[in-house]
C-alpha cells in the first residue's frame, strides 16, 4: 500500500516532555542563585533510535557558563521518546530549551 516515501512514513522528532519519562529538571548551580544568574539555554540533542542522547550541544548560551553547563549535564542523563518514520524509531535531533529563573526552579 503505501511506499516508504507516502504519508505512512511521516517524521515525528524526538520528544522529551512526555511525564512517563521522568526527566529530572537541572540543578541550579548554588554559585549562580548566589549571584542572580538566571537565563534561557536552548541545546541542540542528537537522540539515538533507543531514546538515547548521543551529542548535546549549546545551541544557544544563557549567556552564563554555570548555567550552560548545569543545562548540559542534566540533559546527558534524559532519556527521550525517539523520532519515528512511520511506525519505525530513528535518530533523530531536538531542541531543547531549558530555563533558570529565581523566582521558580529550572525548568525545561
């Protein structure tokens, strides 16, 4: 019926939100609440067909190196629901952005 390239083998990116997968949010690095560091980091995840990350990469810095750092080392340990081709696990690449906010924790 449908060929590898028809509707049937649409992509979906990897995706981390799902709550099953039981990403813990990253540390806020005590030196940067100290000191009122707070921003935005968007890293760029490589995931293997297992839900595995195999690169993350700053995408975009937070302007801080403590808080780029904490967003890296936190996202190495997530596990993330794979990007499929039709019903198929592949690799696949996902940004994701986490926050540093004082006001509340971080957050992805």
């Amino acid at each position: 019926m449908a060929g590898g390239g028809g509707p049937a083998a649409a992509y979906a990116p990897p995706s981390f939100g799902a709550s099953y997968l039981h990403n813990p949010k990253p540390a806020y690095p005590l030196m940067a609440r100290r000191r009122g560091l707070q921003g935005l980091v968007r890293l760029d995840v490589k995931v293997n067909a297992e839900g595995i990350p195999t690169a993350v990469r700053v995408k975009d810095s937070s302007g801080h190196e403590a808080l780029d750092e904490a967003a890296l080392t936190a996202v190495w340990h997530w596990r993330f629901a794979p990007a499929r081709r039709g019903g198929e696990a592949v690799e696949g690449s996902v940004v994701v952005p986490v926050r540093f906010n004082l006001d509340g924790e971080a957050a992805s």
